[in-house]
C-alpha cells in the first residue's frame, strides 16, 4: 500500500511538472508571437511542443480527480484534448505553408478552425465546471480556467494584445492546478486505478 501511494504521488508530480512546464510555454510562445506581429519558425515550434502536451495533461488532470470529477470532467477532458490534436496539425500547416500570422492562419482554414475553437471553449467550461465540483484540486483553478474560456470568446475581436492575455488566464489556470498537484502530500489514490472505469464515473 505504501508503494502503490509513493508511485500514485510520483505520477502525481510528473503531471503537476508538466502542467506547469507546458502551459508557462504556451504562453511564452503566445508572448513571441505578440513581440514579433505574427508567426515565426521558432515561434511555430515552441507552439507546437506545447499543444501536443495539452491532451496529455488534461487527461492526466482528468485522472488525478477520479472519481470525484465524474462523467462531466471525462466529456471536457476528452474533448479539449481532441481540440488541441486539431490545433497542433494547423500549426503544422503554418509551418509548411509559411502562413504569417494567426488571422491568416483562419483564413485558410476557414469554418474548421471555428468549429473546433467554438467546441475548446464549451469543453474547457465543462472540464472546469468538473474541477470546480470534484473539490480535489483548488476551486479557484476551475472558476479560473472558466473566466480564460470567456475572456477568449469575448476577446476574439480586439486587439493581439488583449487576447494574448486572455489566453494567459487560461494557461494561469491550468499551471495552477499542476502546481496544486506538486503541493498535495494527501495520496491521491485515482492515478494508479487508471484506466477509465464507466462505473465510477456520475
């Protein structure tokens, strides 16, 4: 039992590190993009590593909270993640295509990235309902992730710099809960029952 709590608290940090590691780069790779007026090779990657983390760590956000979270947090979970495999291609697409900036970037992709940004928000709402519910990481990361997923849609037509910070509020967010997971010393005994089990999800 001792071990099973060590490794579950191990996993536990790892996520945590993560967390924090790839959303403070999200961020930073959103600040470039600001400093300089548009995208760049080394912009573009920074960018790329970071949105192929996030499906990762919300899953592993997802599974630290289990049962708690219920079906809710699974819903937002496995749909932000699915957002963020369909944002990290159309970075591959800048990169390929040499696109400057982000507005051009929508252009070309049309009513797919609207789509898919319009189902990110909905999903990081419910995921940070779930967080808000399951009371196993601090609330205030949910109500937090919640009022990024708000500031972005309002956002959305002013300028570069009011929505980078926008999007910073969400990455707060989400840093917040992985540094909650490196400041628990409670085990938490979800990781290791992973994989999903439909019954204990509510």
């Amino acid at each position: 039992m001792t071990r099973e709590r060590n490794d579950s608290n191990g996993i536990a940090a790892l996520i945590g590190i993560a967390v924090i590691a790839f959303s403070t780069l999200y961020f930073i790779s959103d600040l470039i993009e600001l400093i300089q007026g548009g995208f760049s090779t080394f912009q573009l990657v920074l960018t790329y590593a970071a949105e192929a983390a996030i499906p990762l760590f919300v899953l592993g956000l997802y599974a630290v909270q289990r049962p708690q979270i219920g079906r809710l947090g699974l819903i937002g979970a496995l749909a932000y993640a699915y957002t963020f495999v369909y944002f990290t291609s159309t970075v591959v697409y800048a990169l390929v295509d040499h696109t400057r900036d982000w507005d051009a970037l929508k252009t070309q992709l049309g009513t797919a990235m609207t789509v898919h940004s319009v189902l990110m928000v909905l999903a990081g709402v419910t995921f940070g309902a779930a967080v808000m519910r399951a009371h196993v990481l601090p609330r205030w990361t949910g109500i937090t992730l919640i009022a990024g997923m708000v500031l972005m849609t309002v956002t959305v037509s002013l300028p570069d710099v009011t929505r980078t910070l926008a999007a910073g509020v969400r990455d707060l967010a989400f840093a917040g809960m992985g540094a909650s997971l490196l400041r628990s010393r409670r085990p938490i005994q979800t990781v290791v029952s992973w994989p999903i089990s439909v019954r204990s999800g509510r």
